[in-house]
C-alpha cells in the first residue's frame, strides 16, 4: 500500500486521516494493529507550515468522542503506545525528565495516566508516628526552654516533671494509629476539571506519519529546535526541510507577459517556463542599457494598470512614476502592516515639517499599497486596517503632499489582484518578526517579478536573499535567535523607546486621522507586560532599523541603472523558488516516487 499510496498532510486539519486509515486497516480489512500501524506510518507523512497556535490544533476530546468514538478509541492506544515508547527511551529514574517529557509529547492533553504509567509517579506519603515514638520526642523537647508542638499532630500534652514521663491522651493524637499507609500519585498523573479535555493533532501528525517538514530553512530548524524539539531528539530521521515554491507559468508567463517577452528575447528561447534555471543567463546582461531600458518599459506598463485598478476599486488617482510600494498578505500582527503604516506615518510628519523644496530633496515618490484580509473576529487586525484608510485618507487629500506619497488600502484581495499587483511592484515589504513567518511564497512571486524586497531574516527572506544577493535585499530588524531575549528585556523593563517611534505614537494620538480612537491600538505597543500589552511583535525595538533601511531604498531608486540592475539580478536569482524543484523533493524525499516520462 504505501508503495502506492502517499498522503501528505497539510498542517494539522487532516489529522484524522491517521485514524480514520487505521479504523479501516482494522476494521474492515481485518490487519492486526501491528499491520495496520506499520503500513499508516508509511504512508502518511506532515508538512508543517506555520509555527502560530492556530495551526497546531487541539481539537476538544469530547466532541470527538460524540462523533467519532471509534477513532478516539485508535488515538488513544496510539497516544498508550508513544508513552512506552518514551518510558522506553528516558526510563524510570528521572522522573522529573520522564515527566516533562510526557507532557510535551503526550497526544492527549489533560486526560488521566493509564494505571500502569501512573503508578510510575506515585509519591510516597510522610508517615505519623506512633503515639510511643510521640511521646519519647516530647520528652526530648519538655528537657529543652521551650517546647514546640504542631499542633495537628497533638492537641493535648502532659509533662510529669517529677517521674520525667510524657502522658498523651491517645484520643488527641491525630490520625496517629489509623493513618492511611497509601502512597500518593503525583497530581500530574489526572486530569484538571478546570480545564479542557483536548486532543493534540500536531503531535498525533508527528507520532503518526514517517516525516515531518518545515517550508523554509530556518522554518525547519525552528521546528527541530523549538516547536517539536522532544520529537526530534527522538526520531531525528524524521524531520526535513522542504522550502515552498511557486510556479512560473502562473507567476511570470501568465501574469507578467511584457517581462515574459522580455526574457525570451535576452535568453533566445521560452524554455526558462519549464527550467528556470535559464532564468540566470540574465545575470550577464544585468548591466545592458537596452535591457536596462526595456525592462523599466514592460515595468511602467504594468504600473499603468494598477494605476486604473486603484482608480476603480478605491476612487484614488495615483502617479504611475512614483515608486509603487506594495505589502499584499494576510493582516496579523506577526506579519507587522503597523510597523509599515508607522513608517508611512513618520515619513508623512516629516514631509509636513518641510518645505516643499526639502520635499522633493528628501523623498522619493510612493505609491504605498496594502492589501490581504483580515480574520472576522481578530479585532486588532481590523483596528490595523482602519488604521490604514485613516491614514490614506488623510494624506491622500493632503495638496501640500500631492504625489510625494499615496496610501491605498485595496478592498477585497484575491489571486487575481495579485497578478495585477505583483508584475506592478517596485518594492515589496515582508518584515514579519524573525522565526514567526515560516516562509512566504508571496516573497518569491515578488522576487521572480523583479521586484526588490525589503525585510528581516524570517521565512524564506533568508533564501531570497541568499540567492539574490545580500547588496539586492533591504534588510533590517532582530533576528530569531534575538527575539526570546528581547522580549524578556521588556518584560524586565529594560527596552527605551526610540524617541523617533515615541513621536509617531503622539502624532497618531493627537487626532490628525480622524476622530477614532487608537489608544488600544498604540496601547499595545507599550507597557512590558499583559495580555495584548508590550509589543509582543517587537515593532517599537524595529522601528529605527526600519526607517533607516527605507532611507536606503529612496537612495538606491533615485539611481535607476542600479535599482534595474538590482531588479533584473532577482528574476535571474530566482529559479530555485520554482514550484517544480519544491514537487521534485517531495516525490524524491518523502513519497519516494520517480516521474514519468509522457509519450
């Protein structure tokens, strides 16, 4: 079966496919659990694609044992089976580290030990003493200046000074003689009614399935290091990394038939569609001013349209000579739009400050697009895009501004805004707080389009900016391995503000956008600790290397053979981003699949 069949699960929604092929193996064609368990390990395999809680489920155990009893029934003896496993690895003198490591790679959550597990944790209990060895201890305490004495051990003690003997009533001796001479079990060995019952699907993807994935480099060692660490001591063979990819038909020939034409004609043929590794012959014409000069036509005339596209979608009117800057993703604090508007925001309050001469000097042109969705009932998020239309609406119809800069927040993304939009950018910002993006693939479709990318180190930033070149990418920000001890020198109260960020948050208050109220909004971005409180997202600790890095963009634009050069080096650098290297793994790594040649 598993040479002919592969299952790849997606994050964790199709977790019950594990169940649900055991149920069937069993069930109805009669395997032993041995059989059946062997040939479902083979086949399933995860792909793990986002470190946030909301992709690693934990579905409620006892809706699941209403609707599905007999998959709860096989998730049990599989969850039975993985603690011997672990009991097998660590064994039983560490309780402490066996203990820990139960609780972090259990499938069940909250729900009481098996007997013969439980009785691994069993404290001994403290044991009274008998009323005869009572009595020769208060004898050494009536001999000392004061006597203490607990006072639920003994409510009455007689001291006969003259024979020096101890009487104790034994009706008063608490529990003395009837004491229950049962050992404890640890508390940890049941559950708490307090709390849910749940099943974990992330770890029932890991136990279950024969490989486990991340979809970027560093995706994966975070995985391996943090998110599945106790997993991965324990089955290292099991975790790869497999970084996403996109195609180029849809992403560059579909969408992009100007550059498309462009790069047949500079190659000499349109085989870079299915082998982009033709895309690098670029690389020696990065320098050629007729090259130089089409590439910037087919650019402007891709601008041309979205100018008609924000037209009719939002009413504004831009200029397609300004530099079009564009961030097109789903609206999360993690993927940081407040630190964008922010910026735009103090770059806007620096305009106003000066004259219209220093203007122009000081600025270069922007178009700043948003677009993506934002989850129904995440109310931060929604605060983010009212944010953002506030802040459009007010510089938009600003005549001192005119075209310096343009917000636009684009209702309703979807693919095909996206293939209008991505041929279009000039700059596309991916500057999500480091070891929280898993990796991205707008990143690459940006990247293919030569579009530049301004970012930190997270997903497959790291990648793109490897392949393209460290001098065609604008980076900035902390990296992962920064972040846990950044947030801990906040919580500390260590972090001070750049006084530059601390200005923004004043200009947002004092009502220059409206009449709404942003107090939660900039509120959670202070303090050093709470609940939606101290800038868990660390956009205040970014803020600085942020505006500076975009003080670096405006210089590299104002030289257009260099920032065309830039562009022309990440088409040509983006071939291993292609959706037919990503494939290519999969069936060589996990399925174990060969292709097969069509006739």
């Amino acid at each position: 079966f598993p040479s002919k069949v592969a299952v790849q699960m997606n994050d964790t929604h199709p977790t019950l496919c594990i169940p649900e092929l055991m149920r069937i193996l069993i069930d109805v064609k009669g395997l032993s659990w041995n059989e059946a368990w062997s040939i479902t390990e083979r086949t399933v395999a995860y792909t793990n694609h986002t470190v946030l809680p909301e992709a690693l489920e934990k579905w409620s155990l006892d809706i699941m044992q209403k609707l599905l009893p007999r998959h709860v029934e096989i998730i049990e003896k599989i969850d039975g089976e993985l603690m011997n496993i672990i009991i097998s690895k660590y064994g039983t003198e560490d309780t402490s580290l066996l203990k820990k490591k139960i609780k972090e790679m259990r499938i069940l959550d909250n729900i009481d030990l098996p007997d013969s597990i439980a009785k691994l944790f069993v404290k001994p209990k403290e044991k009274k003493e008998s009323p005869a060895k009572l009595k020769e201890k208060l004898l050494v305490k009536s001999l000392e200046p004061s006597v203490v004495v607990e006072e639920k051990t003994v409510s009455k003690v007689e001291i006969n000074e003259d024979s020096e003997e101890v009487e104790v009533d034994s009706e008063e001796v608490v529990e003395a003689e009837n004491e229950d001479s049962e050992d404890e079990l640890d508390p940890f060995v049941k559950s708490d009614p307090k709390l849910p019952r749940v099943v974990r699907m992330a770890n029932l993807c890991v136990v279950g399935g024969h490989s486990v994935n991340g979809v970027a480099a560093i995706h994966s060692e975070i995985v391996k290091e943090d998110v599945f660490n106790s997993f991965y001591e324990m089955w290292p063979a099991k975790f790869q990394n497999k970084t996403n990819g996109v195609t180029p038909r849809r992403w560059i020939r579909f969408c992009n038939p100007e550059l498309s034409a462009i790069i047949s004609k500079w190659i000499g043929s349109d085989d870079w569609v299915l082998n982009t590794d033709k895309l690098a012959e670029l690389k020696k014409f990065a320098d050629d001013e007729d090259l130089q000069s089409e590439w910037r036509a087919a650019k402007k005339a891709n601008k041309v349209k979205v100018v008609s596209l924000i037209r009719e979608k939002t009413g504004y009117i831009v200029s397609p000579d300004a530099m079009f800057d564009v961030q097109v993703k789903r609206i999360h604090e993690y993927k940081r739009q407040l630190l964008n508007i922010l910026g735009i925001v103090y770059r806007y309050k620096k305009m106003k400050e000066m004259s219209a001469k220093d203007r122009i000097n000081s600025f270069v042109p922007r178009v700043c697009i948003f677009g993506g969705k934002a989850f129904a009932t995440y109310v931060q998020a929604k605060r983010i895009v009212k944010f953002i239309t506030d802040v459009a609406a007010t510089v938009n119809h600003d005549p001192e501004i005119g075209d310096l800069l343009k917000v636009v927040f684009i209702p309703d993304y979807n693919v095909s805004v996206a293939e209008a939009l991505i041929p279009a950018s000039e700059l596309s910002q991916h500057i999500s707080t480091a070891g929280m993006e898993a990796s991205g693939t707008s990143n690459m479709k940006f990247a293919m389009n030569g579009c530049i990318l301004i970012g930190t180190l997270d997903g497959a930033n790291v990648e793109i900016r490897e392949e393209v070149g460290e001098e065609n990418f604008f980076l900035f920000g902390a990296e992962a391995h920064e972040i846990a001890g950044l947030r801990k020198e906040r919580a500390q109260g260590k972090f001070v503000p750049d006084p530059r960020f601390e200005e923004v948050k004043r200009f947002v208050r004092s009502g220059v956008f409206g009449t709404y109220n942003y107090d939660d909004l900039m509120g959670s971005l202070e303090g050093n600790e709470g609940y939606g409180r101290a800038d868990y997202f660390l956009v205040g600790k970014d803020f600085p290397s942020y505006i500076e890095c975009q003080e670096k963009v405006d210089k590299a634009y104002r030289d257009q053979k260099l920032w065309t050069r830039m562009s022309i080096l990440n088409t040509a650098s983006s071939s291993k981003f292609n959706s037919d290297r990503t494939i290519h793994e999969y069936a060589k790594d996990i399925w174990d699949i060969k292709p097969v040649i069509l006739p």
